[in-house]
C-alpha cells in the first residue's frame, strides 16, 4: 500500500506539505501542489477518509437541500454543484425534500451535527435550525450557501439571476407583440424569487400603461401547468408566462387539449431553458438561467467559507437571456 512518505519522496517534498495539499490547505504554493497531485496520481495513493475524519473533524462531505429533485432544472444545478465539489475534494450528498419543511429541517440538523462539513440550499426556506445558528455565531463563519434563491434578511452568500428583470423581459416581449390579456402563472408566492419575477413583470405592465394579468398561483410542475393553462384558456388570454418551463410545457397541452394553437391562438413563454424547452411543440420561448454555474459557483462560495475565507461574500447575479422561440407570436386579431 502506498503511504504519504511514499508520495513525498515521489514529489522531493516533505510529508507535511504533502499532508497540507491533501487536506486542501490553500498556502501551498502552486508548483508544490501540482507536484504533489502529480505523484499521487502516478502512484495511485488513496488518503485513508476514515482517518482523516477522525484527526481533522471533517467529513470531506457537503449536502445539498433540492426541494424537488425530479425537476430537470435542479439536475444541471446540482450537476455544476458536484463539479466544484468534487474539484475541492468534497463528496456530495443529496438531500430531496419534496417541499417539505419537516424533511429540510432535518437535512439542515446533519449539518448541525457535523455530520457534513457545508450545506447548500437551494430551496426557497432556510430551517429554523440553521437561522438559530446564524444567530448564535458569526454568520461569516456558517457553512451554508444559497443557490437559485435567496434570503436577503440573513447574511448567506447566494448566486441567483437578477429575477425582477428576467420578469420584466419576458413580460416586455409578450407586450411587443401586442398582448395585453395576459396570464401568469406563478411559483409559490412565500418564494422571493416568485415574488421577484411578479414584480418584475408588474412593472413592465406600469411602465407600458397598458395590459391586465390574469394570475395563478402554481408549484413549477408540469401539473401546475397543465390546470392553470386550462384555466386561462378559457378566460380568454392571448398569452401566458409561466415561471418554470415544466408549467409552461403542462400548459402547451392544456391549449392543445382545448383546440387552441400555439401561438396562432395563445402564445407562451416559460422560464429556466431546460434543455427540453428546444425540443417541445412548438418550440418553447423562455427565460435562460445559467443552471450549471449557479451550481458551481453556490459551491465555490461554500469551499471559500470553508477554507476559512473572510468578507461577507453576499449574493452574485448572474446573467440571464430571453431565448426566442415558435411558441410567442404577435396577437392575434379579435377576428380569430
């Protein structure tokens, strides 16, 4: 079996710089860490976890809380979170919570435990368990990150998109057409990033002087899309902006359903570009998030806490883009 004296007489170092780059010790200058990295790769040394744990009092593991993980959004979320982790030499463990305040609850008490060392949320709700830390210690020093959403009133690092504005774009678009009968169809409202996105598209309808709303309330399933699409339909609206894809998919077949066509009749737009989006009938105009970097750059942020990194790091934007596809078209004429 090789051994860590192994690795450094392998590297020409010694066993405490190779023991600073295996726990992940950030003041190993670059040359000497790649030497290291190189020799364990060469020799197929494999640090004993267990021992480690033991000696360090860490788990080399971080959880992430997904409210729904049947969700393809969340699946390139989580894909971009594993990457980073796996890059920083932490193990990723899945915590599905289907919602359920009780099942994140208890997914935060691991990391109150220590049964993890860092915790990534990317719910809409923090547990109580976790505000009870933040309020107990230095907020700096809790290893939670925030992804997709976020809690303004707790200092919890996040990466989110910009939602009042990618509101504001999707309803500014449906508005050049010529809509002005509009649904949407929301995600749950005790959600900021809900919120958000309503109060974006609120005010491009102010600031136009000109539209009226029609609004659901969904749960950004295919489900939700379907009943409120239904609905609208027959309230006589020429769009509708749901704010997940999955909702605006559900509601593509409500309309197809009531002998309507999209978007000769109703157009519809969704919000995420999952990657199904391009590949529905008609092809789905959408609100494109950056999935795979949300989830890479909320771990980063974690390994910063982590590592012992210092400044509050707050909540980073990134950039979103209306993606126009067959499914929204001009208004149709009230001869239709």
């Amino acid at each position: 079996m090789v051994k860590i004296v192994d690795v450094a007489r392998h590297a020409g170092v010694s066993t405490a710089t190779v023991s600073r780059v295996l726990n992940r010790n950030m003041r190993v200058a670059g040359d000497l860490r790649e030497r290291v990295e190189r020799a364990v790769a060469d020799l197929g040394y494999s640090m004993n976890v267990a021992a480690r744990s033991l000696r360090t009092q860490r788990s080399s593991k971080i959880l992430i809380s997904v409210p729904d993980i049947s969700n393809p959004f969340f699946a390139d979320v989580i894909r971009g979170a594993e990457e980073a982790a796996r890059r920083a030499g932490f193990s990723v463990m899945l915590g599905d919570t289907g919602n359920d305040p009780a099942l994140e609850g208890h997914y935060a008490s691991l990391l109150a435990r220590r049964e993890v060392d860092g915790l990534v949320i990317l719910g809409h709700r923090v547990p109580s368990t976790i505000i009870d830390l933040l309020a107990r210690n230095d907020p700096a020093m809790v290893p939670v990150a925030h992804g997709c959403e976020y809690s303004p009133d707790l200092r919890v690092p996040s990466v989110h998109i910009d939602n009042v504005a990618a509101g504001g774009d999707a309803a500014r678009h449906l508005l050049e057409l010529g809509h002005r009968r509009i649904g949407v169809v929301t995600g749950p409202l005790d959600s900021p990033l809900s919120r958000d996105r309503l109060a974006g598209v609120r005010s491009a309808i102010e600031k136009a002087r000109q539209g009226e709303l029609l609004l659901r309330e969904g749960d950004f399933s295919i489900e939700a899309g379907y009943a409120h699409g239904q609905a609208l339909a027959l309230e006589g609206v020429t769009a509708i902006f749901c704010f997940s894809d999955e909702m605006a998919l559900g509601a593509l077949r409500a309309l197809g359903d009531a002998g309507l066509r999209c978007p000769d009749d109703v157009s519809v737009i969704g919000f995420d570009d999952i990657r199904f989006a391009a590949f529905a009938q008609p092809r789905l105009t959408t609100i494109a998030q950056p999935r795979e970097a949300i989830g890479r750059r909320t771990v980063e942020l974690l390994v910063h806490r982590l590592e012992g990194g210092t400044g509050d790091l707050g909540h980073i934007a990134l950039p979103h883009q209306l993606i126009v596809r067959a499914s929204t078209g001009p208004c149709p004429t009230p001869a239709r």
